[in-house]
C-alpha cells in the first residue's frame, strides 16, 4: 500500500521548538562547508544539551544520534544543491534573455501547464487524480493564463512607450537638424519596422 502524508518524522523535526536557533545553526554550518559534519554534530550536541540544561528539566527531548544528524546533513545537501541549480538557471536565463524573449518564456511555460494539466486529467482514473488535486491543477492552468495575459499586455505596453518616445525624439531631431517629414517617416519606419 502506497505511504499517505508525510510519514514519520525525523529525530530532528520531532526537536522542540526551543531548538530552532540550534537547528538553523546547524543548516548553515552544514551549508557553508568550512566545518566536517562531525565536528558540526558534536557543537550541535552540545547546543542541545545547553537548552536542556537552560529548561532545568522542564523541556524533555532526545538528543538526535549521529546517524540522524548524517540523514538530515544528506537531506540538507540535496536541498541545498536543488536551490543553487535553480538559483544557477534562473541567473542563466535572466543574462540571456530579454524582455520579448522573457514573454516567449512565459507562454512557453503556459502551454507547458496547459498540456501537463490535459494529461493528468486524461489519466486520471490511472494516477488517482483527487478533487484536491485537479483544483490544485486548474489553480496552476488559471495562473498561466494569468500570466501570459499580463506578459502581453506588459509586452505591448513597453512597445507603444517605445514607440511615443521614439517619434518625439525623431520629430525633435528633424526640427533641430532640418530634415523634411518625409525624412523623418522614414527614419521611423526604420527603427520601428512600420511606416506612419
């Protein structure tokens, strides 16, 4: 039978909440790769029995073995390395695109939901599709769309800009340089792509 929820708890997450600064602690230890993980493990031992300590008995905790504190530094490598990835594409695709390619991006990225929401509904009987989950699925589809209006509507507002702040610049230079209106069209029509 398949698990449902989240299933047991780490050692870790079942720490009170009075040892979230020492859990924290150690996620950033674990993170900046100065220290070994057993150097790490020992500190965060001791961080934990302080706060046992500070609670005179009254917070009752298990201090988590070395072996937990191994799975939760492996859990913790792994989440790191998914986010630098992430933070490493992202930071890729904002160098290399611009504003009309970041539009192309987001339609592309909406018709990714669209189709991923028409196959899971088209095998819902197989993959067990709940009512939680094709709300879920339509919220996604409702924010594509969503997005892709606004990228249109943002797309076609900076072109018209572009395009008042472009005649005027060019109907100034005419009158300051003498060039003829038909000149003048013609520049226009050169940087804008569209005759007047």
């Amino acid at each position: 039978m398949a698990r449902q929820g989240r299933g047991r708890l780490s050692a870790i997450e079942q720490l009170p909440p009075e040892c979230d600064s020492t859990i924290v602690w150690a996620a950033n230890e674990l993170r900046g790769r100065d220290r070994t993980q057993k150097e790490i493990y020992e500190e965060f031992y001791l961080k934990l029995e302080q706060v046992q300590k500070d609670f005179r008995g009254e917070l009752e905790f298990s201090i988590p073995s070395m072996s937990a504190f191994n799975r939760y530094s492996i859990k913790q490598a792994h989440l790191t390395r998914r986010l630098e990835d992430t933070r490493s594409i992202a930071a890729s695709i904002a160098a290399n695109f611009d504003a009309e390619a970041s539009d192309d991006l987001t339609l592309i990225a909406a018709e990714a939901i669209k189709t991923l929401t028409f196959e899971l509904l088209t095998d819902a009987g197989e993959s067990g599709l709940d009512p939680k989950g094709a709300m879920n699925l339509a919220n996604a589809l409702r924010a594509a769309c969503q997005a892709q209006g606004v990228s249109t509507q943002r797309r076609q507002k900076v072109e018209r800009e572009f395009a008042a702040k472009t005649n005027e610049a060019v109907d100034k230079i005419a009158k300051v340089k003498g060039l003829t209106a038909e000149t003048a069209e013609a520049i226009k029509s050169q940087i804008l792509g569209v005759t007047s």
